[in-house]
C-alpha cells in the first residue's frame, strides 16, 4: 500500500491541474483495501480516482484520495462462442482492450484508446463508435469502503444509461469497483455503424487488428493528446432534446446535426452548439475550447482547474442563451470536499 500525505495531483489527472490532497491511498488488492477499512485509517471526506482522464480538481482536496493498482486479466469460463473475463479495476482500459484483439475475443474494439482505468470504465460508461461498455459487462464486484462488505452489482442493478451508472450518484460514491467481468465473442461479429470508422477502414475487408488500428488513427486524427495539450475528453455530454424542442430547432437551424437516442428522443451535437456560439478554438488564459471540436476543453499550459470551470460555465450560459437548451458537464469536478 502506498500512502502520501499533502500530495499534488497533477500526475493523477489528465487535465494536468496542479492541486494537493491531504492524503492519497493506492491499494493493490481487495485484500490490502478491507484491511485498511477495518483498520479505520480511511476516514471520510475519501473520493476514489482512477487515471484521472475525466477529473477537473477545482481545489486542494481536504480528504483522501483512493487509488486501485489491482492489475489482473484472468478469463474465467470458455464456451465454444463466447469467453467470460475478470479484470482488476485498476487495469489500464487500453491495455485490456489491447489483449482482446491480440487473443481474437470480439467487442471491446470499438472502445480502443480511450484513457482510463477498467473500474472507471464501468462507473463511466464509457462508449465511442456504436459502442458502450455495458453492451458487453456481466457484473462487477465492489467494496463498500464504509463497512468493508463486498459485493457483486449484476449489469442490470448498474443501472447503465448514456456515460451514467449508477456508480455516479453521489450517495454510491462509498462503492470502490475492484473487478470487472466482461463477456466477449469468439465470433468475428463487427460493430461499424459509425460511418467514419468504415471510410477510415477502406476498401480491405475487416478484421479485429484493422478495426482497432482504425479507431486509433481516428482518434488521433480528432482528440488532443493529453499528454501535450491536459483534456479529459468531451467535457460534456451530448444533450437530449424531446420532439418538440427539436423541431422548433430545426425550424430555425435546418442543417443542425441531430442522432436518435431512445424513446422517441433526439441527440444534438454539444460541439456543434458549442461552435455556433463562436467558442471553438477560443481561450480565456490558459483555458481553451480545442479547435478541432469544440466539445473538448483544454489546458494550454498553467490553466487552473477553476479557469477550466469557469470557462465551460460561459459556455453553458451561452448555449442556454442561443439554443435553450442545456449542457450538462461529463467531467466530475472535485472541490475541497469531494464531487460538486
Ligand atoms: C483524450 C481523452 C479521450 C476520451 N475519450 C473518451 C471516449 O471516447 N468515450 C468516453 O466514454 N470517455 C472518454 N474519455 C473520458 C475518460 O477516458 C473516461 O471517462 C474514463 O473511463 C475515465 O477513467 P479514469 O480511470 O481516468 O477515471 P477517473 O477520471 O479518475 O474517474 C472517473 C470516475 O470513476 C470513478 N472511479 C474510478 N475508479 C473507480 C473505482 N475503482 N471504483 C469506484 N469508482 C471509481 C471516479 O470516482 C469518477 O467518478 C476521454 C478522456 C480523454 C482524456
């Protein structure tokens, strides 16, 4: 176990914001994590971290930070068509996808590059190109980080919606997710129903290998590496409008881009609406709408995490103003006593 005390952040989260935790925990088994419970050295405010790829630290942080280093790939059961894999929830997200494609097992493909961690993968919901990771979750195991007890949530009672489980509710952020299983076809079975990937794929006939390599080079060509420019992705989710809303938006924007959800339900583009507002490629300091798509903010150097925020509270407002509707924020913006 790896404990430090008055610790900065910045290694910990992509968007590069320099903040300090009072305290900081990495843990490497389920193990090491209920003996630290029941030695009651884990006292509350604690908030639990991934790789930080979808943090925005606004403040030094007043309680503890939890981290899992629980790296494992274990398949579990095998039929004929399909594999059953558990995965440590500290597992990087990339590097199990990475393993799917090298063992030929289908369907995590489409999810290749994204940052993370597998445990955040599952809180988050993550999704790209058609695909979402509760397509392909059986159930994960959790530790409730109050009393210790482990307990394993079923895909249904994750409760899984668009980038949401019910993991993001502030009253479940006492659950540490410490493994993850998944079930993967044997099959070639394809997911292209995003019409870049298969103009990115070309004339040559699919295959896992091509696919992955596919979406990598999309991705590439679109996001920001955070490496050099701090991001956490889209910093907002795409909104959802009703039927009505939608066509009194189309009366007045006939060429706006707009997606079936569920339910009779539409998605808009957040990036376009951020765009026709006239933010894409602009900054406030170092804060600053990336001028590939406008949906991700970035951090062009010194920003603070508060500019961040403040920055995307401008674009709320402004898209509020022109579009009525509203922008909700993907990212989770922590404050000096956890989630806001
Ligand atoms: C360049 C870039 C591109 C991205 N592209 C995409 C994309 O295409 N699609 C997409 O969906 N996302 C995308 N993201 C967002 C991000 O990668 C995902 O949200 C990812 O799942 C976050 O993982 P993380 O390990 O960094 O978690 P963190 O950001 O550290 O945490 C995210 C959430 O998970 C919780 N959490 C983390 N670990 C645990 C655990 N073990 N137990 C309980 N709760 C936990 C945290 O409390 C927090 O609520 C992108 C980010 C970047 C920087």
């Amino acid at each position: 176990m790896r404990i430090e005390n008055n610790y900065s952040v910045k290694p910990h989260n992509t968007f590069g914001i320099n903040q300090i935790t009072k305290l900081f925990i990495e843990y490497c088994s389920a193990d090491e994590l209920k003996e630290l419970i029941k030695s009651k050295k884990l006292e509350q405010p604690f908030f639990h971290i991934g790789a930080g790829s979808n943090l925005l630290f606004v403040d030094d942080y007043e309680g503890t930070l939890l981290h899992s280093a629980i790296c494992y790939i274990h398949p579990i059961k095998e039929t004929q068509d399909e594999v059953w894999v558990s995965v440590g929830a500290g597992t990087c997200w990339d590097d199990f996808v990475a393993h799917c494609v090298e063992k030929e097992w289908y369907g995590a493909e489409n999810l290749s590059l994204i940052p993370g961690e597998v445990g955040s993968a599952a809180v988050q919901n993550i999704g790209a190109y058609g695909v979402e990771v509760k397509d392909f979750l059986v159930s994960l195991k959790a530790i409730n980080l109050l009393t210790g007890e482990e307990r394993e949530f079923s895909n249904a009672e994750c409760q899984y919606d668009y980038r949401y489980s019910c993991f993001k509710q502030p009253e479940m952020k006492i659950w540490a997710v410490v493994e993850v299983t998944f079930k993967l076809s044997k099959q070639p079975t394809f997911n292209l129903t995003y019409k870049g990937l298969l103009n990115e794929l070309g004339e040559q006939p699919c295959t896992l290998k091509r696919l992955r390599k596919a979406v990598i080079d999309l991705r590439d060509s679109k996001l920001p590496d955070y490496k050099v420019l701090g991001n956490a992705g889209s910093f907002f989710t795409n909104p959802v409008v009703d039927a009505e809303k939608l066509n009194e938006l189309l009366q007045q924007y006939p060429d706006m881009p707009h997606f079936a959800f569920k339910e009779g339900k539409t998605k808009l583009s957040g990036g376009w609406l951020i765009q026709m507002c006239g933010w894409k490629g602009r900054n406030v300091g170092d804060a600053a709408v990336y001028e590939k798509q406008a949906l991700v903010l970035i951090n062009k150097g010194v920003a603070t995490g508060r500019e961040v925020y403040d920055l995307s509270e401008r674009i709320i407002d402004d898209v509020q103003q022109q579009f009525g509707v509203k922008l909700y924020r993907e990212v989770n913006v922590i404050g000096k006593n956890g989630l806001q």
